[in-house]
C-alpha cells in the first residue's frame, strides 16, 4: 500500500465499498474479482446491470467479469505504467480532465503532463491490445463522469507496484475522482480482514484510526481513552 500512502498518506480505501454502485465508470484492474471477491463483485455487476455503470475492465485474461464490461483491455504483462500514461496522455490532450479540481487541489500537474505525453495511442500499441481505440474509449474516466478505481494483486505484486498504484492515483486525480461519493481509489485487499486489522490498529507504528504513535496527541488522545498512563513512542 505504499503507492496509495504515498499519494494520499494513507493506503486504505478512499471510498466505501457501497460507493461502487455510485459510480457511472469502473476501472477494473489486477482483479481476478468474481473469483477473489465475490461479494463485492456483487457490487460492481449491480453497477453495471442496474444502474447503467459502465465498465472498463483492463485485464490480459478473460476473466468472468469481462462479460460485464464495455470496455475491455488486454496490455502484454509488465505495461501497467505505460497504460495508465496513455490513459492520462489522451484525458489531458483532449483536455477532458478536471481542470479546476487539478488548479486546486493537486501538485505537479506541469510534471505529469510532461511524463505522459510519449504515450500517444499509436504508441501504445507495442504495449499489445490497448491501443488507440481503447484508449479513447477509456477515457470516459474524464471530469464529466463519477469514475471508481478498484485494483488488487495483479498489479501491485510487481516490481513496479507501487509506481502502478501512483500513476492510478494520478489517474483519479486527474479526472477529479478523489474525495466524492462513487469516486476514488480503491485496492481490494488480499487477505481476510486485512483492511479492518490496519483500519483497528493492527500495524507497529499506529494506533485505530491511522494515528502515528510517534504523534504526542494521538498518545494523550489513545491514552486518555484506554485509561493507561503511558504509552510508547517508538513503533513496536
């Protein structure tokens, strides 16, 4: 979860699960998600079915959820960066992406804009079936629609994950997607309860809630309502 705690200081959900059915566009990657999470697959083919959502599933195999998807990519293995680019590069030269929320509420965008504008269409077919068509397709992430990003192991468990879930984040911020009902990015965790063990507390350098144990008010604050008199500093 480094990539997301990179880009927003936390690697959790930025959005609740029942913000899936919110969102008039899904992107689907790493996530083999009928099989791993079937539940909240639930979710997103209700989306789809019963409330016009559409989706774009990014995905070398054809995995049960493609038969849901509008639109569905196939990137040779190892070209989640260059995809994502591409993605970027076409929502910034047709210039749908969130304009004011970038000014905003964001920083670096003359950097990004610069990084991403290799990954044109045309070249984006070396990179295997995601070429120009689907990119242009792909971008119904842009500013005028409520797009969610759900993600899972098959691309962070690389030696690029977390400049994968970065350039994700990048994405959702790009289109305006960060900190709105049906938006957001959002990893599908790959243990059971992962997410509710951190979210409780379960990690060495934080207590529930993702406060630091190095921070002195979160000590007053946790030691005032457990009823202890000290707690350490130093993760442990």
């Amino acid at each position: 979860m480094a990539g997301l705690a990179a880009a927003f200081g936390s690697g959790a959900m930025t959005n609740p699960i029942a913000d899936i059915e919110k969102a008039d566009v899904i992107l689907l990657t790493g996530s083999n998600t009928t099989e791993n999470h079937p539940v909240l697959s639930s979710y997103v083919k209700r989306a789809v079915t019963r409330k016009g959502a559409k989706l774009i599933l990014v995905d070398p195999r054809r995995i049960k959820i493609a038969e849901f998807a509008h639109k569905w990519l196939r990137p040779n293995l190892g070209t989640d960066v260059a995809w994502i680019n591409g993605l970027m590069q076409v929502i910034i030269a047709e210039k749908r992406y969130a304009e004011d929320y970038v000014t905003r509420r964001t920083t670096g965008f003359d950097e990004l804009k610069k990084a991403v504008e290799k990954y044109t269409p045309d070249r984006l077919t070396d990179y295997g079936d995601s070429g120009a068509g689907p990119h242009r397709g792909g971008a119904s992430l842009r500013r005028s629609a409520t797009g969610s990003i759900l993600y899972c192991m098959g691309i962070t468990q690389h030696t690029t994950g977390t400049d994968n879930v970065k350039s994700l984040a990048n994405l959702a911020m790009l289109c305006g997607n960060v900190g709105i009902v049906g938006g957001g990015v959002n990893p599908l965790r790959g243990q059971n309860n992962v997410q509710g063990a951190c979210d409780m507390g379960g990690l060495p350098d934080v207590y529930s809630g993702y406060q630091r144990v190095a921070d002195p008010d979160a000590r007053k604050r946790m030691s005032a309502a457990w009823g202890v008199g000290h707690l350490p500093k130093n993760p442990g």
